[in-house]
C-alpha cells in the first residue's frame, strides 16, 4: 500500500544504525582534518543563485540541469547548494579572511543537493565532506589534501584505494588545448551521443569523461592535456607527483580526468575504492562495472577573484569533497562494521509515583557517572519491566518500589540468577559501576 506521505524522491532518512556510520566517518574527518590544520566551517545550506551559476560555470551538467533552485517571497533567487567550494570562497571573502595568515585551511561536512537521476550513489540530497586550502600555491598543498583524504579512508580502514590524478592546465595553456581538442572532436562529432555534440561547443573538456561507451571509443585518441601544458603547469604537475610518490600514495594517471566544475584548473584528482565499484558476487581485482569515485578535487586558483567585486589579490587555493554514502558503500562491501556503543547492561524498573520522580533523578546520575541504562519509565507493572529488561539483555536490574523510596534503598536484581539484595540509594551509581567494569 503506498503510504499518503514518502520522502522526496532521491532523498532519505538516516535512521539509527545509518547513524553509526555517519558518526564514525565524520569523526575521522574531524580528527585526522583538525590534525592538520583544517579548521570546521559551516555554510548556509541556501545561497544566491548566481554565487553558484558564476563559480561552478553556466554550461556544467550541475548548474545547466541539477540545481534546486527557486524564488523567494522576497524575491530572492535561492538554491540549495550543490557543491561545498563556492560557499566556502563567498564566506572566505565576506568574513575578511583574506586579512589572515595564508593558508587558510577549513572543513566541512554536511548535505548537498542535486536534481539528479537517483541511481546506485547517486541521490538527490547526499552528504559530503570537504577541505579547502586557501590563499597558498604550489603542489605541496595540493598533496597535502590528497594526504588527509586518503588518511582518512585508511583511518576508517577501507581497502583497495585507488588515486587518479591529471593535470588540465591553466589561464595560460587550457585556451590552446581547448582549441586543438574542440578541432578533434568536430572532425568526429557525429560518432558522439547528442549530449556530447552540444558539448563540443559548450564544455568540449567534459566529453574526455563521458560514460557512453561510443564517445569512450573517440576519447581514446583524441589530444591529452598533458602532452599541452605550459612549462610552468608541467612543473607544477611533476612536483604535484612527487609529492605523492614521497608520500606512497597509490596513484595512477589518468589522462581524461576532466572533473565536472569550470572552477577547476591544474592538478585534479579523484578517488575510488573498488570495492565500492564492485557487484555483489564479483571477484576481488575485476574491473568495476559503473565507477562512482568516493570523491574528486584540485586546484581552482581564480575562483575567489571570480566572485568578487573588487580585484582580489591573488587567492590560489585546492581542495576537495568525498561522498559520504559512497564512503559508507565502500565500508559496507570491505564488511567494516562502526563501532558500537556498548549495550547498557543495567535496567531501571519502578513502581509508584515518588519512585518513578527519583528514577528520573537516578538516570541523570548514571549519565554523570557515563554509565549507559536502559528504562521503562511508561510501564507501572514490574512484571512487565522485568520482560523488558530480560529482552534487552540486561544483567542488572534496579527496582525502586514505593517502599525503598522512602527509605532511600533500592534493589539490585542479578537477571541471571533472580537473586536481589537491597543496597543505600546514594551508593547504587558506586556499586553499579564496579559490577558494570
Ligand atoms: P563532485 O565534486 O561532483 O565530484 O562530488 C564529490 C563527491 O561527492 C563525489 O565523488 C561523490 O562521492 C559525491 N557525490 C556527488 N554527487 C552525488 C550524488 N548525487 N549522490 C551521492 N553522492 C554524490
């Protein structure tokens, strides 16, 4: 029966044990990332319209077809954020960061959204992280971003990582390579999927990165970026991997990188797990059927000045954002399990109105002292407590009557035995947690 109400479509509750994992991924964010120096930020999930169309660029798939955008009563033109960059930079130059020591290294996590297909990791509201590294060049930066992504993966034990990383060159040699990839691509346009025939004009770098397989045949000729970058962009780029081959980080070139953001210019890079990638039932090592990467970034050195009104100095700046139910995919299939909290082993039982008052009181003791208890505080029976208490598995259970309220006594019922002793209210949180150890 369809229900009257459903989420939206591509959209999703996170229930309880969804929660482990987010808890668990953004705590590994927080530690390794604060380890080195990110700093938390938090955007409005809300921004101008424009903020995103100017920075993320009019002809990207995001800004062309996936935006959630609309009018305020105001009048405002408003869209729920897509990606995490553009609202850091505008909230990097509204809040005067510029007058702070270089770099400025933030983190954020929370959701996104994008008017897409749902499909396997692909969804309408996701949840991402990000870094962002502001205001410093040169490769060493964007190694470093590269470094804490793939510390925190390893932090959260996943396995089969892999990096791809490219170069599509800047303001000086992206113009020249745009041309001669523009002239390639019209002299086969009518091999191309539609999509990628108006992309010839609009954005002729995105259709080095098409899925559709006739458009991968063309692509595997067609001119690299690498083979056309500027001395100062091929240096860049060596030292970019250097810095990654110090570290042992394992990454390989891929030369149709292309990332789907006209922000983007320099080293770019992205990253998959297989496991992620892999069907059930295939072999460890086969080659993944739909890649989905974990997640993507690089270096995007104009895009403070884009947004500004005034001629920003220099702001050049990389970073990067990681999916988190693509990581939480990943996790699944390497059969990683969050940590759970440890099951409260007492259970409180109480019969009658003052003891039901000083139960309430008990269980703030208890979470004072971090000792995890159960309770039942709706039900009056003790027969029914005691059920409760047997199905959730619990060892101890403390009954408070009418009686050991006034007296301020209590008693402690070992579950497995069925045998009870009385004990001095003001004592029980000391006694349980020398049972409880
Ligand atoms: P992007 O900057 O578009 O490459 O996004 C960075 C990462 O966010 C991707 O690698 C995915 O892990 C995640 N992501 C992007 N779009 C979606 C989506 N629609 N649903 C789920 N995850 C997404």
């Amino acid at each position: 029966m369809k229900l009257k109400f459903q989420s939206p479509t591509g959209m999703h509750d996170i229930l309880s044990e969804e929660q482990k994992y987010f808890k668990k991924i953004h705590d590994a964010v927080e530690e390794v990332a604060e380890f080195y120096g990110f700093k938390r930020i938090e955007t409005p999930i809300l921004e101008e319209t424009d903020l995103f169309s100017r920075g993320i660029g009019l002809s990207t798939d995001v800004v062309k077809k996936q935006m959630f955008s609309f009018r305020t009563k105001g009048g405002d033109h408003l869209t729920m954020r897509p990606e995490g960059t553009a609202s850091v930079i505008r909230a990097y130059l509204q809040n005067g960061m510029q007058s702070l020591p270089r770099p400025i290294k933030l983190w954020y996590f929370g959701p996104f959204f994008r008017y897409e297909k749902p499909q396997a990791g692909r969804f309408r509201q996701f949840w991402q992280f990000g870094l962002e590294s502001i205001g410093e060049e040169g490769a060493v930066r964007d190694a470093e971003i590269v470094q804490v992504l793939y510390a925190i993966l390893k932090k959260l034990r996943l396995k089969n990582i892999a990096i791809e990383v490219n170069s599509i060159g800047s303001k000086c040699c992206r113009p020249y390579y745009r041309k001669i990839l523009v002239n390639y691509f019209k002299s086969r346009s009518s091999s191309l999927c539609a999509n990628c025939q108006r992309r010839i004009k609009e954005n002729p770098l995105r259709i080095l990165d098409c899925k559709e397989e006739k458009c991968q045949r063309i692509v595997l000729q067609a001119p690299q970026t690498m083979d056309h970058l500027c001395r100062d962009c091929h240096q860049d780029f060596k030292e970019f991997l250097e810095f990654l081959d110090e570290l042992e980080l394992p990454y390989s070139l891929n030369p149709h990188l292309v990332r789907g953001l006209d922000y983007y210019g320099k080293s770019v890079f992205e990253i998959f797990s297989s496991s992620e990638n892999k069907e059930e039932g295939q072999e460890e090592g086969s080659p993944a059927l739909s890649k989905n990467a974990l997640g993507g970034g690089g270096r995007y050195d104009g895009l403070a000045e884009l947004l500004s009104t005034k001629k920003e100095n220099d702001t050049p700046s990389t970073g990067a954002a990681m999916g988190i139910e693509r990581i939480i995919g990943a996790m699944k299939k390497d059969k990683i399990k969050p940590s759970h909290k440890a099951k409260p082993q007492i259970f409180l039982a109480q019969l009658g109105g003052l003891a039901k008052r000083k139960t309430l009181k008990l269980m703030e003791e208890f979470r004072k002292a971090r000792i995890p208890v159960l309770e039942s505080l709706g039900r009056d029976s003790l027969r029914a407590q005691l059920s409760a208490a047997d199905k959730a598995g619990a060892k101890y259970t403390l009954i408070l009557g009418q009686k050991e309220a006034l007296k301020g006594r209590i008693i402690i019922r070992y579950m497995s035995t069925g045998k009870q002793k009385e004990v001095d209210m003001e004592k029980i949180v000391k006694e349980m947690k020398k049972l409880c150890k």
